[in-house]
C-alpha cells in the first residue's frame, strides 16, 4: 500500500510499505494491505513503516492518520526519523520534565513533555 | 578653482556607486529567496490538502458539526485582526498596503460601532500601530523572512484563545498574497468562525467513501483537527507573505539600482563638464597673459604659449590624481 507521512513543511515519507505499526489515543493499531476506511487521532508514540528496504522507525508527537483505498497517510506537525533524533537532548528534556513533575504531579504540559522525551529515547534506540 | 566642483562630483559619484552595490546585492539576495519562500509555500500544501480531506471525510462520517472554531456569532462587537507584514523595510509600498488595508477596516468597524484586536506579525506592523495609538493585543516578530510552522502554531494559539474565549467574534486576516512574480495582492479574508463550506465540512456526504472507522469518537477527532487547521491556514498566509515580501524588496531595489545608475551618469556627464570649462578657462587666461606680456615682441609669443600650456596640464593631471 502507499504510504504518505506529511508534516506542515515537508513531507516526510512517502512510498509503498506491507505494513505499518501507530499508535492511536486509544492504543496501538496496525494496518496491512486493504485495511478498511479508518480515521484516527494519534498519540504521542513510535510509528514503524515496513517499507521495501527496511523498517523506518519515527517518534511521533500526536497527529492524525487515515487509511483510505489502500493509501495511509500520515499527518504529524512533530515527527523524527530515528536518526534525525538527539538523544542527549532527550535526556535533559526527559530530565526536566521529571523536576517539573516532581514538584507539581498535576502538571500536563511536563506529563506529556516526559511522554515525548521518552518515545525520542526508545525510537533511537539508546536507553 | 573650478576644480573643487569637479572633486566635489567625484566624491558624490563614488558614494553613489558604494550605495548601488548595495541596492544591487540586497536586490540578487530577494530574488534568491523568492524561489525559496515559493519552494515552502510549495511544500506546505500536501498537508494542508490532507487536513482538509479528511475534516471532509469525518463530516461524512457524522462528526457533528459544532466546534467552537466553527461557532457563528451572534452579533460581533468585537474584529479581531491578524495582520501579517515584514520585519524590515526597504521593500517599496509592501508594508503600507496591508497596514492602511488593515486600519481602513477598523475605520469601517469603529463606523458600525465595532471594537477592534490587533494580532501583529513582523516590526514593522507593530511600529506601525503602536505610533499611531492603537491598542495592540499581541505583537509577534522576527520571523517574517522565513516563516516556520511553530511560529505560526504560536500566533494561533493566541488567536484562538482572544475567539474561543468570546473577546472577539469575528477574526480576519490581512495578508499580501503572492499571485505572481510581477503580482501580489493584499487580501482581508475571514480566518474565524471557519466556515463549514470552506473546509469541505458540509459538502462530503455525497463524497461516497464513506464507512469508515472512527478511533476515537469523529467529534473528538474533528476537536483536535480544527486547531491544525486553522494553524496550517495561518502558516500558509505567512509563507506567501514572505514570498511577496522578498518579491516587493527585489522590485525596490531593482528600481534604487537603476536609479544610482542614472545619477551617476548624470553627474559623471556634469564633472567631464566642469573639467572640461576648468581647462578651457585656464587656456583663456594663459592665451591673454602672454599676449599681455609679449605685445612687442610676436616672434616668442607661440612658444610662450606652448610652454605655458604644457606646464598647466601637468599641474591639472596631478590635481585629478589628488582628487
């Protein structure tokens, strides 16, 4: 199937894939060929796409896909390929965030800035 | 004597021809990034397209239609508006034609008894307003060149807040498209309430794609679709008007070289004059002095005057090599 991921300025990917992996607010879904008409609204996660010459790995920070006549396409207005990721950043943004939440456990903004730090983490690969 | 007009020319010209290479650089540096701004403007439209596709789609889909962004007021008591302009000058009428389209409207709105909110993009909007007294709301700058998304994400959220919040019912956007090289055009269009026809919202039912799986609810969906909209619609208009901005400065400056180029054959033609009538006076006075001296004696006149005449072009070639 094509696959299209598109942010605001550019578009990240596009090509033919057998399989991709995302994750939905409401969980973790994937599509094969001729997946049925689906719109959904994206989590903050890892997205795989199974294209041709191998499985490209992004963090994706919240978006939208739809799957519609064996097409995927992909809207993220934050998305990073995992060798696009800096993960010493990462880690003090993960850090950060965890002072944030520390002092105050309510604080959603730094609840979801650790959520983000830690899918840049786990999509490049170094713990 | 004379020749202190002709020094005073020489310098003029060559302060002219220092301020053409400028004008000649700034205006090759505009022309470059024109193609690059339209290169943005370019890559910016897959995901708008996307967007709007699929609010089509989740209106077919049964997405109730009543988002706060979509809300159609009332009445307005309030216009709010976002105005895009530049962050520097040198750019010929760009700035002035979207800031007097921009105060021509609020004229018409104070006239119906309409309260005004300015949202500023680029120094040379906020200069604009606040030296002539206008309360602005939110000022946002350095980013006219080169427009990036999480500038625009910025601008709307706080357009959104001053709307969502009901302290405006009405926000419009004045920006210059780029239609053209040769053409841009200031436009005033409304940004919020977003209209369901403009989004494709009303018109998918008859889209017949249909059947789709929804994850979550659509109306949920559409909650969080509609803000991205509105940012990539905002994005858009500042990526054309920096586009129409490197445009408008290649024009000014092209028109500032081609005047330098002008004055300085003007005042070259003037100086080559003057030199010219410095000489020919000089001559004038070494002709009468040696016939003054010599009225006796004809058989040394023209050698006196050849003498004389080498002996002041010498002093006059070295007074230009002075110059």
């Amino acid at each position: 199937m094509q696959v299209e991921l598109v942010s605001p300025e550019a578009v990240l990917f596009s090509g033919e894939c057998s399989q991709v992996v995302t994750r939905t607010v409401d969980g973790d879904i994937a599509f094969l060929d001729n997946h049925a008409p689906f719109i959904g609204a994206l989590d903050v996660g890892q997205t795989q796409l199974w294209a041709a010459d191998g499985v490209v790995s992004l963090a994706i920070n919240g978006g939208f896909v739809e799957v519609s006549s064996n097409a995927v396409t992909i809207l993220s207005d934050d998305a990073m390929a995992a060798e696009d990721i800096d993960v010493q950043e990462a880690q003090a943004d993960l850090q950060a965030a965890d002072q944030a939440l520390a002092s105050d456990a309510d604080d959603a903004e730094a609840a979801l800035a650790k959520k983000w730090a830690e899918t840049r983490i786990q999509v490049s690969g170094g713990n | 004597m004379a020749g202190g007009q002709e020094r005073i020319l020489r310098r003029r010209i060559s302060s002219i021809d220092a301020t053409k290479k400028i004008t000649r650089a700034m205006e090759l540096i505009a022309a470059s990034r024109i193609v690059k701004a339209q290169g943005r403007v370019q890559a910016a439209k897959p995901y708008s397209e996307k967007v709007t596709d699929v609010i089509a789609n989740l209106a077919g889909g049964g997405a109730g239609v009543d988002h706060p962004l979509l809300a159609q007021p009332g009445e307005i008591n309030r216009v709010a508006y976002v105005v895009i302009a530049a962050d520097r000058g040198l750019c010929g009428g760009y700035n002035n034609n979207v800031l007097r389209a921009v105060e021509r409207s609020i004229d018409s709105d104070r006239a119906a008894g309409r309260d005004y909110a300015l949202i500023l993009s680029g120094k040379k909007a906020a200069g604009y307003f606040s030296f002539r007294g206008y309360e602005v709301h939110a000022a946002f700058e350095g980013f006219s060149d080169q427009p990036n998304y999480s500038d625009a994400k910025a601008m709307a959220e706080s357009v959104a807040e001053l709307f969502e919040s009901g302290q405006a019912q009405q926000v419009q956007l004045a920006y210059t498209r780029f239609l053209s090289m040769g053409s841009q055009e200031v436009t005033v269009d409304q940004f919020m309430p977003l209209e369901a026809s403009e989004i494709g919202a009303d018109a998918a039912e008859e889209s017949g794609v249909g059947g789709y799986e929804f994850e979550p609810e659509p109306s949920e969906i559409l909650g969080r679709l509609l803000p991205r909209y509105a940012e990539a619609r905002l994005y858009a208009a500042l990526l054309e008007a920096s586009a129409s901005e490197h445009a408008a400065r290649q024009r000014a400056m092209k028109a500032a070289t081609d005047n330098a180029e002008d004055l300085k054959i003007n005042l070259t033609r003037i100086m080559n004059r003057a030199r010219q009538d410095a000489i020919t006076t000089e001559i004038m006075e070494i002709v009468g002095g040696a016939e003054a001296m010599s009225q006796d004696d004809d058989g040394d006149l023209e050698d006196l005057i050849a003498q004389s005449i080498e002996g002041s072009f010498a002093t006059l070639t070295t007074d230009r090599t002075d110059a």
